[in-house]
C-alpha cells in the first residue's frame, strides 16, 4: 500500500496527473489487503486541506492479506460471531455507517 502521487503533490484535482500516475504505478500482484488500504486511505485523507475529500480504491473487490481485525474468540467452530461498529462524527457532522450484524467463524485454521 503506497500513494501514487509524488510527496511534492500528495494531492490533486487535475485528471491528467492522476490518470498518469494510476498508469505508472498501479499493478495486479497477487494479495489483495484492501481493508488495510481503506484504513491507510483514510489517514491519508485526513492530512488533506480540504473539506471535500474522496478516497479512490482500485481493486478487484477481494482481501486475502489485510490484518485491520483478529478476533479475541480463536475457536474455529464455525459459530456466527456478532460485530458492533462504534463511530463517533464530527462535531456538526453526520456520518452514514453500513456494517454486517457478524461473521460465521471458519472451521478451520487459516495460516497467513
């Protein structure tokens, strides 16, 4: 996970340069860590200027390689494990937050 753009311009409104720099620097390499992408992202983000900001993920849509979340429950009985998302807005701000209730726990170890 890296930027695209250079350190002298971390950010852009100019397609052209953002074009450019997808096409250099972006390449299919096996793993996919797009949940620790999207959380890389958004710290990324949040040095930008600003107020309007978008965070563009490329991806084929899979993660097979992120470490974003472990479960303290290491028991691999395919039980399904409940997961409650606390955000907290910005003062004056309103955040729309879409999350799964849970997950079916594997039945089986999963090396990394």
């Amino acid at each position: 996970m890296y930027p695209v753009l250079p350190p002298t311009a971390p950010f852009t409104n100019d397609s052209t340069v953002l074009r450019a720099a997808l096409e250099h620097h972006v390449s299919a390499r096996g793993r996919t860590a797009l949940y620790d992408a999207i959380t890389t992202g958004v710290d990324y983000l949040s040095r930008g200027t600003r107020e309007r900001k978008v965070l563009v993920v490329l991806s084929d849509g899979g993660d097979n390689a992120s470490h974003g979340y472990t479960s303290t429950n290491t028991a691999h009985d395919g039980a399904f494990r409940r997961v409650r998302v606390v955000v907290r807005a910005p003062p004056g701000r309103r955040l729309l937050v879409r999350s799964r209730a849970g997950y079916l726990a594997g039945t089986t170890k999963v090396e990394p």
